[in-house]
C-alpha cells in the first residue's frame, strides 16, 4: 500500500517557507556541532546568532519582578512561608496574591476560559487605556501562546481560497507569508521605500489593491508591521491616519503587529496603536475592523520561551467574535504563565512599588543598549563598499541593501541558491554569524539584501563589527570584477 | 464598502464544532453569575463542571515536585540562596539545575529548538524507552503546547481536500472533528460497539474504509483515543495487534491518542503504546507511519493550563519528517515551562530521590481516588431507570446511554434541540451538573448519551449522585408517556 510521502501530502504545507529558521540555521547548528567536536576547526570560536529575536538566546536577563511573580504563581504554596520574604520583593509576593486571587479556585494548572483568565483580560485593558487614553474592554481580549497563534486564528478566519488575499508588506517577516499558504490565500504585496526609510506609500497600498482586484482577487486586509519587521522603521502619526482612512474606505480589516511597541530608539519617533490613532479620529467599532496583535517575546523583556501574546479585536459584529471564540476554544486556551506574564507587561511595577526602582533600572539598561548596539551596527554596515543602511527606528533589526557585483550573482546562480543567500552563506562559513538572506523576507526584485538583529551581547559588538567589515572587504575583492 | 461578516468568513471556521466548550457551558457560565449576584436564585449553591477534564479546576491539588521544579526555573537566580533550601526538596533544586544545564546559556526565556530543548527531549525518549523497553529516539519527539496542536498539525500535513478521509471513533473527542473540519478534510467514521465495552471490531474498520473508498475518499490516516475518550475503554493487546496489522496492510498512518496513558483503573487492563505493540510484532520505521500524541494535561498530575505534551513520530521518511519540522518552527516553539513539565512527567521521581515517597504517595492517592469516583459515579448512573453505563476503565469520563421515552425526543424536537442536549439543558437547570452531550462527540443514530467526567472532589460525589438521581426520577415521571 502508499503510505505518506512528500508527493501526498497537503501542497499548502509544501509551500509554506519560514526563512528565519531556514538551511543557514541549519548549517551554523552543524558549525556549532563541529566546534564542540573539534575546537579549532574554523577560523571562528562561536556561532553569533543574529537571525532571530531571541534575546535571552544571547544573554539578555530576564526583567527580575516578572520572574518572581512566576516563580510564585508556579508554586503558591511557599507564599507564606517565612523563607519567602527573604527570598522574593515585597510587591511580587503581593502580585502574586492577586492573581492568584483572579484564577477561579486559585488554579494556576486548569485550562482558562479560552480568552485567558477574566482577572488578567482586566490588568491587560487597564493597561492598554493607560497606554492608548482611550477606553479597552477585556471582552475584546484573546490571549494566545504568542503572537504567531493569534496571527494564524486571523487567517483561518478571513481567507477562504486563493481569490482572497492579504495586503502585506515587502519586506515582511514570513510568518504572514507562510500562514497565508497554509490557509491557502493569496498573499498581496505592497513595497515599503527603502529611500525613505522604509516609507509607507497610499498610493502604493491603493495601486497594489486595484491591481490585485482587477486579477479578481478579494483583498481583505492589510498587515501593517509597526516598528517593522524587518525593516525598523516607526511609522508617524500622520501616516497611520492615512492608512486608518484607506482600510476604511476600502472595508479592510486592519492587521496591525505591533508586537516591537516597547523598542523605539530615536528621540523623534513615538509608538502611537492604531487602537489609539483610530480612537482619536473618532473612529468607533462600527467604522473599522481592527486586530491589535501583542507578545511578551518582545520589549525590554524578550520573554520568547514563554509563548505569551494576546490580540485586541474591534469592529467585529457579535457573529463572527463567536466564530473566533470558537476557534480559540477548540485549543482550550494558551498557557497560563504566558497570560500572567502578558499581564505583567502591561502592568508592570509603579512609582512607590518596591520593585519600581530595579524594575525601571533593568527596562531603561536594556532599552539603553539596544539603541547603542543599533546605531553601533548600523555605521558598520553603512561604512561597508555598496552597503547602505536605514537607522533601525525601532524593533530588533537591522535590513541593509548589498548592491552585490555581477560576479558575485553569477557565482550565486552556479551555486543554485539566491545572491543574497550566497552572501549569507559565506559569511556564516567565514565568521560564524548567523543572519537570514533578504530573499527570505521578499524584496524588491534585483535588490538584495539581510536581515541582522541588534541583539548581540554589546561587549561582542566590536568584535563582531570587525570580523563582518574583514570578511565584506574580502568579499568585494574576491567578487569585485 | 463590506466588511467582514458571518456570511464572508472562512466556511470551515462555520463548520467546526466544539461542544465540550459550547452551549451549555455558555448557560453555566450564565448560572454561575446568577448565583453570584442573586445567591438562592436557584435550586442548587454551585455549578457542577463535569464537562471537561480539567482536574485542577476541582481542587485537584499539583503535583508538590513538579511545581517547585518549574518555580526554580523560572526564577533561577534563588537556586543558590540558603533560603531555598527550607522552601525545596534536594531533588528538586538538583533536577532544576540539572535542566538548567540542558537549556542553552540556561536561558528559560528564549526560543528553544522548533521541536524542544533536546536535552528535555532526551529525558522523554528516555522516558518512553522505560515505558515500552524499545528504543525511542529524541529526534521523533515534537513538544507541543498541549496535545491539540500536534494533533492540527498532523491533519494540516495529511489532508489536501474534503476528498482525503480520516478513520475516526465515534463517539469521538470532538478536536478530532473539528480539525477535520477546519483543514476541510473528512472524517470517516468507525462505530465502537457499546455492547461490548466500547469495543473496536476490525470487520467495522473494513468495513467504513471500503463504504469511503467507493466514495472517492482517500483514506490517510486511522486515529485511535486509548484509553478511550469520552467512552474510557482501554484496548486489550490483541485488538491493539489487529489494528496494527490493519494500518500496516492499508498504509494508512496510525494516529495514537494516548494522552490518558496514566489514567487505567482496573486490575484487569493495561495500557500498551502502540510503539510498544508495533515494535513487539517486530515492525520498525519502514513498516507504518506511527504518531503517538501524550499530554501533561492528564494522567495523575491534570496540568491542562501549562500546555506542555508531545507527539513521537516515526516511519516517516527524512523529507516529510522536514515537512512537519517546517510547520513546527513557523511557529517557532511551545512554551519551554510546558516542555519542562512534559520531561518530567516522562521522568518523575525514582525511588532514592528525596521527593520520591511524597510523590508517589500523591500519586497514588488521585489516581485510586479517581477509581472510586468512577465506581461510584457509574453505580449510580447504573441504577437510572433506561440508563446504561459502561465502566470507566480509564481516561476521566463516562458516557451512559439515556433511553429517553417519546415524548421527550418529542418535547426536544419543539425546542429545536437534539434529546441528550435537552436532558442535558434541563439537568443543568436542575441540579447545577453540567455535562456534555452525547451528540457533540456523535453516536450511533438515535441513541442518546451524556459524557460526564470522574473529577469532582470525592466528598462531593454523593451529593451529585443523588442531585441526579433526583433529576432524573422527576424527568422520567414527566416524560414516561
């Protein structure tokens, strides 16, 4: 009899790619491999990994308060127990009493209601209203293990063949690529300016829609990335508007990922929600669709393992909410230290709270470094021969242009594998630092670029400055023609 | 322009049913505001949910060993500290530090390997291997956030269309059906037999598999709940053997839901793996394409809201094995304290171990607890004048059989709803019992069940016995005819 073999299975899975953990992963995990073998092996002695968001992967300690309370709510029976207070801040064994107070029964092990504990919703929206100046309501909450689950419960529900399709942005992070395969949609791109700094165009959004519409293709909503990802650039307040105005004129659900809302670097950008921005053009729930898309893997915190997130959903009628209610309830309900933490996020310790002072100290430390590391890389990269570089505004990366010489392209084209991947691929080999090709994101066709996170522990960051420009000049030499 | 409405969004997402989270626990949740804001409004103090099993949402208490273990990672900077050692057992601080040293850079905070810490992986197949006395290999193993999304994954890799058919019992846990419905696959059903104890006849099998293919279906895959779920059988070794030889001789992969592996109340059954069975009949990796889906939701520690579970898949070749690798690191990863749990529970305590006599006697105490709730839930439903109920051999259910009089599916067919959903609606009004019924998990027509779990407190098990005795002497008095 067959049994299952590549040739049987769903097509959609074949096509589905996610670069970020994609063959150059794989091969530094085998460099890595080999180094623990054979010391000495490569003209490196560690693997860098810059191709994720992955903080604590690279040393990041996690923000102390948060652990604590977890800790606590892990293990509730050493509450009052003497050895706690010396063990564990004033306010975290407080928090912890808290919530365990809002868990039905004290039960940290049961599912949830399957939008997340009703108590923790509460701590969320306060703190979205703090965040927004308008009001949020936790009936609006789901509370996912991450964000990427929220994101793919969106799709299922809006895409229900390949005549529908998603505006997304060029470059994006593939998680939208690769969830729209899966659901079987049809992915609608629209190009981000490189040359004004990742600029989000109107009259790009409204000539990728007629476009598309005209090849009889439902567009259903857009994705916007704010921060980018992998791009970093900050949108301003104008320019949400405008995109607010195009979603609502053109009936569009708005996918709004604004999972890098805590890492902006610059002094002249803001973080503003599209919650916020369409609240305060008098826009109610009635006049758009919105999804607001959060995760704790992100911020000052960097809490990837713990796979918390939640998505805000508005102007959806009564109908379909239970439809997505539904979905959310045949997984039961995400993890229950991802909800506490994703509480903890958007509510962390106030002024007069015994952890305020450490809490704000580790928070402004991270955030501190990070906007050093950036600017630190980012003239790296700018001072590399056909390298040019946007600041990274915010999020965790950077995405530099290679204007890559004809010789090297040729080279790719015999290796089977696009420029910039070959690119990739000899620097890892060369190095040992890990970044993922531009191809992986999408591009505009006969650019290339990579995707670099800022993440480096900042000691490393000299280093790792040095051994790139030595193996670019070689590059160059080697390619220039 | 149109937005997004009932009528516009995905069908499948329509389609798709969970009733163990549907109507009747809306009207719970209802009830129990009732109660709260109108105490005495009802003739019962407290709402009663059999409905799912989610042991610590009934006072089930944790597991002492597996808590302060996850405390101790996820706050690792006390592990050091003098006080630590009053509050934990030697073990657990030697297991956590133990863990620690698995997670690179004992970062408990970031993303882990798309199939899990390998070292954690490593305790599971170790785990497996004490369980079946074959081989298990860590690279089999996919850690997962709780069973559920192993289980999607495995029906977005198998099905491409509603002409790809997956074998499934009925009655069946409705995440299979909806699963089903949600990758637009379809499921084939295959009847247990409730004379016989829920038994699974091959002849069926054949059967359903022959009436599928002279429909065009495609069948890719048997699922097989053992122990049983909602029905609690447990499979003897011999049908185990058959339905091996019948997966093998069809080339059909062999989904094992075996999730209530630690869940088995009678002397006279045991719970075999079907790794286990498969590798004792002397077939290996080229012989069937086995997935077994285990979950640290149940047995005796019932940790529903950690999400940690994996599923162990083997005899599929390297390129469809990339393939499901590829789906998992989309997602990125499951939530490392669900990962750290699961190789715990695949690697508990061993005798020695400072916390082993605490554990076990915890141990033990839920799981002969759980057999007397059984025994006694099912004398009970027994004794119900037209109720037939086979025991609970194991898993946290039963599912009588209600033969309701005529002019009870008569007074359901002018409620618009199905007879056990009418019984099962006026039992909740009655007695506060909440139960699901038997037309979620599908039955054989015209037959009609409940399924209700063995999890409430033990002390309360008589108060519910005749709570429902009660209820259904008046409903039989009211609908005899």
């Amino acid at each position: 009899m067959d049994s299952i073999t590549i040739d049987t299975i769903n097509p959609k899975v074949l096509k589905c790619e996610y670069a970020v953990r994609g063959e150059i992963v794989t091969i530094a995990q085998k460099l890595q491999q080999d180094l623990k073998d054979n010391p000495g092996s490569h003209p490196f002695d560690e693997i860098l990994y810059c191709n994720i968001g992955n903080p604590q992967s690279l040393a990041q300690q996690p923000i102390t308060f948060f652990r604590e309370v977890l800790a606590l709510c892990d293990h509730p029976s050493i509450l009052d127990k003497s050895e706690t207070q010396g063990l564990f801040s004033v306010d975290a064994i407080e928090r912890a009493f808290q919530i365990l107070d809002q868990i039905p029964g004290r039960a940290t092990g049961a599912y949830s209601h399957s939008q997340g504990i009703k108590g923790l919703r509460d701590a969320i929206a306060s703190g979205i209203e703090a965040r927004d100046g308008f009001p949020a309501d936790p009936n609006d909450l789901f509370l996912t293990d991450g964000a990427s689950p929220a994101v793919h419960m969106m799709m299922q529900l809006l895409i229900r063949s390949e005549n529908d399709g998603i505006l997304c942005p060029i470059p994006q992070y593939p998680l939208y690529s690769a969830s729209i395969a899966l659901h079987g949609g049809t992915l609608v791109p629209y190009y981000l300016d490189e040359q004004t700094g990742w600029g989000l165009e109107i009259s790009e959004l409204e000539h990728q829609l007629n476009t598309a519409k005209s090849n009889g293709i439902d567009v259903r909503a857009l994705v916007v990335i704010n921060p980018g990802n992998p791009t970093g650039q900050v949108l301003g307040e104008a320019n949400q508007r405008e995109i607010v105005e195009f979603c609502k004129k053109e009936g569009l659900v708005l996918l709004a990922d604004e999972v890098y809302q805590e890492n902006v670097y610059v002094p002249d950008k803001k973080f503003h929600s599209f919650k916020k921005i369409t609240r305060s053009m008098g826009y109610g729930e009635k006049d758009i669709s919105l999804v607001s898309f959060q995760s704790v893997s992100k911020g000052f915190y960097g809490e990837c393992g713990k796979r918390g997130g939640y998505m805000e959903i508005t102007g959806f009628s009564p109908e379909v909410r239970e439809q997505i209610y539904k979905l959310a309830s045949v997984n039961l309900c995400s993890n229950i230290s991802g909800q506490i933490l994703a509480s903890l996020v958007m509510s962390p310790p106030k002024v007069g709270d015994e952890s305020y002072e450490s809490f704000s100290a580790e928070k402004e430390a991270v955030l501190s470094s990070l906007a050093r590391r950036a600017q630190a890389l980012q003239d790296a990269l700018n001072s590399l021969e056909g390298v040019t570089c946007n600041r990274a505004e915010g999020a965790m990366y950077l995405f530099p242009r290679i204007n890559l010489p004809d010789k090297a392209i040729k080279a790719a084209e015999e290796a089977k594998t696009a420029p910039d991947a070959f690119y990739a691929k000899l620097l890892l080999n060369a190095t040992g630092i890990v970044v993922v090709p531009g191809s992986g994101f999408r591009q505009v066709p006969g650019t290339w670029h990579f995707r670099c996170t800022i993440l480096p522990q900042e000691e490393k960051i000299p280093a790792i400055v040095s051994r790139l420009t030595e193996f670019h000049k070689k590059f160059m030499d080697e390619f220039r023609g």
